[in-house]
C-alpha cells in the first residue's frame, strides 16, 4: 500500500473555506461548482463541458480527502473514474466539489491554482505526505 492509499483525512470544508476558494482561479475561472456531487453520480458530468479544473474530494464528514487537476489529456470525468477504480478511495470518497476552468488554461496557471487552493485549506500541514505544486506566482499567473 503506497502513501496515496492510505488517504489521510484533511479538514472539514467549511463555508468560509470554501469562499477563500472562490476567487482562486482569476481569469481562468468558467465557473466554481461547489455545491457538493455525489462521488458517485460523477458520470453526470459527462455531458457538462468540464475539461479542465481543480476538484476537491471530501467524505461522509466533509473531511478534504483528495484535491486534483484535470486538464485537457485527462479530463475531469476520466480523472475521477480513475479514482473511482480504486477501491480504497471508492470506499471514503464521498462528495466532489469543482473550480471549473478555461478548457486551455496553461499548466502553469493550473498548478498555480491548485497549489493555491491546497495552501488555504492547509492541506500541506495536516494529510501527511500527499503532494501538491507550488503556488509561487499564482497571482501572476491568474490575474
């Protein structure tokens, strides 16, 4: 079992966590869908034109347990029925919340976003050794 498996819980997402969110995507930004979806009616999403994006994972409690990108190769939908594949995340996944992005947001921007995003849930301090990228020169990057 490698260090993903284990899925060490972060925070609860809380209503202000969720508005620091908000404005992270600049630009970038189509939409923020953070109405929370059932992880396992993400197939929804097919037909709902989302490429590219950061997506936030929570369980039953509203615990973060993943927070991803998706990105043209590897859309949103295809990002998370590979999650779905696994069975220890399939079993804690819960609920996935979306920072939908312009369809060719630069990688750059888009690790910027999500490193941004992992900082103002302070993930980085509390689920052990996942890994985010940095978020040096997000504001340049979505402004």
């Amino acid at each position: 079992m490698t260090a993903l498996d284990t899925l060490v819980p972060g925070p609860v997402l809380r209503s202000p966590e969720l508005a620091r969110l908000s404005p992270v995507g600049g630009k970038w930004l189509v939409e923020n869908r953070f109405t929370p979806l059932r992880f396992t009616a993400f197939r929804v999403l097919e037909n709902s034109g989302i490429v590219c994006g950061v997506y936030l994972i929570t369980d039953e409690e509203d615990r973060v347990r993943w927070l991803g990108q998706a990105c043209r190769n590897d859309d949103l939908v295809q990002r998370l029925a590979n999650h779905h594949r696994k069975p220890t995340r399939r079993a804690v996944f819960a609920s996935v919340r979306i920072l939908h992005l312009i369809d060719h947001t630069p990688q750059q921007a888009l690790n910027a976003i999500e490193g941004r995003c992992a900082d103002l849930l302070k993930l980085r301090e509390q689920m052990g050794r996942r890994r985010w990228p940095s978020s040096e020169g997000w504001l340049e990057a979505v402004t």
